[in-house]
C-alpha cells in the first residue's frame, strides 16, 4: 500500500527534533591530531567496474579531539576536513581563520541557521582582529537554488567592494554551500571559500570535492563549476539542531558508500543505524569520518568526474528526476536519492547483476534509516517524466544516458551507459504504478 506525500512527511516529523549528547572533550592540543591522509590507490578492475574496499572500514578508536581527513589533490591544492564535536571557539576560530589568505571574508547562511549560528561564527572568525567579516543571510530551501539568487552573493560582494584576496565562507547545508562555492568560482573568475557544513547531506557528500552550481528549471545542478575549497570544517554539534527528517535524509548519501565500494562500512551500518538515527555521538563522527575518507580518495583518483567520481551519483539520475519532476522541495535531496537507490537496486536485480538478497539489505538498511524507497499515490512522477528529466543528467554522453548500477559482491558497482533499457522503464513503471501522475 502506497501512501500520500502528507503521510510520509508526517512519520519523518512525528518527533521534535533529536539532541546529541556531548562528546567527551579529551583537551588535546590543535596540533596534535589525528591525521589521516587518503593515500590509498583505488583497485583497478577492467571496464568500468569499481570495487569493495575490504580493508577500509575500520573502527577509528583514536582519542582525539578531532580528526582530520586530507583531499589529497595536484599542484598543491590539498586541503583538510576538519571532523570533532565542540570544538572550542578560539581553536575553532584559529583554526579556519588559518586558511584566509586576505583580510576579508563574506560569510554567508541561510535565514533558518542564521538564528542559531551566525552570531557564534562571525564572533570566532572576528576574535582575531585582523579579518573584517562581512555577513549575508539568504532564503533557505531547494527551491532558492537558483541564478536569482546567486546574484545576491555578487551583488554583496560588489557593494562591499570585495577583491580578489576575498575569502566566501558557506555555513549551511548542501543548497548553501553549492551556491556559496558556485559564487567564489565566478567572483571576479575566481576567489578562495571554505565550507562550514551543518548537515550530515553536507559533511558527508557535497561540502568535499569541489561541485558547485545552482539548478535550472529543466535540470538539477546543471549551472555550475568544479572549484575546491581551502579546507571543510564540521562540527558534529551543530546536528544537535538538525530535524529528524534532514538526519535520515543525509544517512542516505552514507549508505550509498557502503553499497558501491566500502563493503565493510555498509555492514558497519546495518549493526550501527539504531545509534545513528538516536544521534550517538560516536557512531555520527566514526560515519562521517568514512563517507569523507571514501569521498576524499574518489576525488583524488578523478577529481573531474570523468570515471570513478561518477559512481559517487549512485541512485541521483533517478532521484534527481524525482525532485525535477515533483518541483524542487517537494523531496529533501537525500529522500530522493534513497528512492533512486532503491530504484537502482531494483533495475540491478532484473538484468541479473546482483543478487536478490542484496536488494533485500539495500531496502531494509534504507528503511532502518528512516528513509523513503517508493512514491506516494500523490506523486506527479510517471514514465514519460522520469525519462525527459534524466535525459538532461550531468552523466548523459554524446545523447546516451549512462547510470551508476550495482553489480556483483556488496561493494561494487559500474558506471555504464550499456544496460537493458526495458529494465530500466519496467523498474520506472513498477515505481510510478501507483502513482497519480501515472494514472
């Protein structure tokens, strides 16, 4: 039985908002951290097939305050993601004023963190005395990713008079930092930003590795650029704040490194989500800390997404048609990619690519995870629908769609423009079967 879009929004927001405990403080000293460097070779498989990382998935029981993760990068471009709990302001404050190469920087949120977070950052960032921190809060939400908005970054930093030593700063989730990292690649052809995350959609995927861009009206993030940040910084605190419904969305990019290349990750989530879900402290850092390790090595290997990276988009052609063709935020990014992937399993499955068992796990894990993996009855999706948003994807090459699909063990993958199509357009009316639009 299918339920309405009202009915499935109403079980992410049954309960206000969880609140993670307090990670132990340990007092260790900003230099002193435990480093981890993502010097690790992807394994080569013929074609386009990506592999499990069995050796990757190891439960970090370092007592730091922090870890860091380096994007390993050419031409001196590495910068590190900073990972802890509480950080002390002043550390924190040293620690991102550290990467400002000038003596200005616009740090820009949204009107829903703003209340929460603004006042504390542009008070640490100034704490120093010798940075001028202009601030600008934006509209929240999906569907202000756009062109329109954007130019109110440009046209603050023009009235500031900003230069080319100018440093952006996003504080905020995925929408926030797209656009904030889109706006530095643009601004006088180019000045440095850094990413502050605030959600886990954030910190696990999009705030790493550089994609930035705004979405257009026929296609999700199809304006945008590849420009890499001075350095992450992520302060699991701040998912004190975040509602339910954000949580389980994001945990849905961190399944997805489990299923295409770190086997034994996705098993550590199918012990752990019950810990995730209540906001463990521990369990939320140790996750975080290995979707960025997986992020970091992929973008090392193909930093332009040109083979390996694409895997990355696991169940986005499809979810990325699902927001275009509900309107942008009906779903949470996350919420539909949780679909995509189940839809991606689903399709896997029918040419015989995996195992019924895995789309089994792949279901129930998304499913622990609070997350959603069918339309509601009220959904406008259809075949005809799915099929003109995803022909507009990133990943279409010279007019031919090219998917990220399970293959083989738990952990693999391939990225193909090679599959059975009526596989694919039965897996879509198999979703749409119930749908409204479809009728």
């Amino acid at each position: 039985m299918k339920w309405s879009t009202t009915a499935i929004l109403a079980v992410f927001l049954t309960e206000t908002s969880a609140f993670m405990s307090q990670a132990r403080r340990n007092h260790v000293q900003l230099g002193s951290s435990n480093t981890i460097s993502s010097k690790i070779d992807l394994q080569k498989i013929p074609s386009s097939t990506y592999s499990s990382r069995n050796n990757m998935a190891t439960v970090d029981t370092t007592d730091t305050e922090y870890d860091v993760v380096t994007v390993d990068l050419s031409d001196g471009r590495d910068y590190p993601i900073y990972i802890g709990a509480e950080f002390d302001e002043k550390q924190a404050g040293e620690m991102i004023r550290s990467h400002i190469k000038g003596n200005r920087a616009l740090l820009v949120t949204n009107d829903r963190i703003a209340p929460f977070l603004l006042e504390k950052y542009e008070k640490l960032l100034n704490d120093g005395g010798d940075i001028k921190i202009d601030t600008l809060v934006l509209p929240d939400g999906e569907e202000n990713k756009t062109l329109d908005v954007l130019n109110l970054i440009l046209d603050k930093s023009l009235e500031l008079g900003l230069d080319r030593k100018v440093t952006f700063i996003a504080l905020g989730g995925g929408v926030i930092g797209d656009m904030v990292g889109f706006a530095s690649a643009i601004y006088q052809r180019g000045v440095n930003f850094i990413q502050i995350p605030t959600t886990v959609m954030a910190m696990v995927d999009s705030s790493v590795g550089g994609k930035t861009g705004v979405n257009h009206p026929l296609g999700k993030n199809m304006i945008g650029a590849f420009h890499q940040p001075e350095c992450v910084f992520i302060d699991t605190n701040t998912l004190s704040t975040l509602p339910d419904r954000e949580l389980y969305s994001g945990v849905a990019e961190v399944i997805k490194y489990g299923l295409i290349r770190d086997a034994p990750f996705f098993e550590w989530l199918e012990e752990n989500m019950d810990k995730i879900n209540s906001r463990d402290p521990d369990a939320l850092r140790y996750a975080i800390k290995r979707s960025c390790e997986n992020k970091a090595e992929v973008v090392k290997e193909d930093e332009k997404e040109a083979g390996v990276r694409a895997t990355l988009n696991l169940g986005h052609t499809f979810g990325h048609g699902i927001e275009n063709g509900s309107g942008y935020g009906a779903w949470l990014h996350g919420e539909a990619v949780a679909i995509g992937t189940a839809m991606a399993a689903t399709m896997s499955a029918k040419m015989g690519w995996i195992d019924e068992s895995l789309v089994k796990r792949t279901y129930d894990l998304l499913i622990k995870a609070n997350c959603p993996v069918e339309l509601p009855v009220d959904s406008p999706m259809n075949r005809d629908i799915f099929l003109k948003t995803m022909s507009v994807d990133k990943k279409v090459a010279n007019g031919k769609l090219r998917l990220i699909l399970l293959k083989g063990d738990l952990g693999n993958c391939v990225f193909t423009g090679d599959f059975d199509e009526e596989a694919m357009k039965e897996t879509i009316d198999e979703f749409v079967a119930e749908c409204k639009g479809a009728q």
